[in-house]
C-alpha cells in the first residue's frame, strides 16, 4: 500500500494521487485501505516517509569509502547528490508543496521532517567520516551543500533532459567542501 501510494505521487503528483489510484495500484478495497489510514493525506505522508527512512537508513551501506580524506570529501558530495535525484525526493517536494495550502498535510510532516532531517544528517555524518564531521565548519556547509542541492534538484523539474551526472554545480560543491573541511584553496 505505502509502495503503491508513493509510485501514485511520483507518477501524477499530489493531485492525481487519489484514494481511488491507490486502492487500484495496491489490489485494495476502500475498506483495506481507510482501516490503516483515515485520510489520503495520512496515507501520502506515510508512504514518502517509509521510504525516506529506509533509503536514508541504507546510506551508509551503500559503499566502501575511499580512504583519503579528499577523496572521501568529493565521494560524499556526489552521494550527498544522489539523494536529491531520487524518487523519494520529488515524492517529498509534491507533500511540501501541498503543505503550503493545506494545513493537515502541514501538521502531519513537520514532526516527521524534523525526524527524518536527523536521519539525513546522520547519513551524511557516516559519508564524510568522522574526522570530518568535528572540524567546526562541518555542519554549517552540509546545511549549506543541502539547501543548494535541494534548489538545483528542483531546476531538473523545467530541464529533465540535463545530465545531473556533469552538473557544473557538483565540482563547486566539491571545491567548497574541500576549502572548508580540509582547508584547500581555491
């Protein structure tokens, strides 16, 4: 069900995602659906946070580290990257838009942002090592790599045909990463 709401939102967006396209995607009757859910909003925010949690939960694992320290800076930007290219994020940026109007859906993800927010620093925190992560510039230029990626992820929207592999803005953010962290110059 959490499964078949999440491909609803990526595929039609918030408003296409209806009780109705779930049930139907996930083989339920109204009843199998609504005795878990009250709500379509409760079962949407549900669902993008299932599997923003289990996707952030694996970050971690997903590789073996390279052992320098500039190495594993770049490597941890490129998969800081990845994060914004996932489904799961524009499934997010669909609920974040709905909460801008909708009150209910507000009140149902702050408390799991705020959650899944710590998660994703922790995510982080295990990319870059943590050698890294006690130099005093850390967390602000994470917030900052963060807050950047998520804008430049959202451009992708109006030019999906970009290669977010070659994005001029990966190199920068690598730069700045080694300029704060490892104290690289320009």
């Amino acid at each position: 069900m959490l499964d078949a709401a999440v491909d609803a939102l990526f595929d039609l967006g918030y408003s296409g995602a209806s009780t109705l396209e779930i049930q139907r995607r996930a083989g339920l009757s109204r009843g199998g659906l609504l005795h878990q859910f009250a709500s379509r909003d409760e079962l949407l925010v549900a669902a993008v946070h299932h599997l923003a949690s289990v996707r952030v939960a694996a970050l971690s694992d997903d590789r073996d580290w390279p052992p320098t320290p500039r190495e594993r800076v770049d490597a941890a930007v490129v998969a800081m990257w990845l994060q914004y290219r996932q489904p799961y994020f524009w499934v997010s940026v669909e609920l974040w838009l709905a909460a801008r109007h909708n009150p209910a859906v507000r009140r149902a993800l702050e408390p799991l942002e705020r959650e899944l927010g710590e998660s994703v620093r922790a995510s982080t925190a295990a990319f870059f090592g943590e050698d890294l992560v006690e130099k005093s510039g850390y967390r602000p230029l994470t917030e900052l790599l963060m807050t950047s990626m998520r804008g430049v992820g959202l451009a992708y929207a109006l030019s999906p045909d970009r290669n977010p592999d070659s994005d001029p803005h990966l190199e920068l953010w690598q730069k700045t990463a080694r300029h704060h962290l490892l104290d690289e110059s320009w």
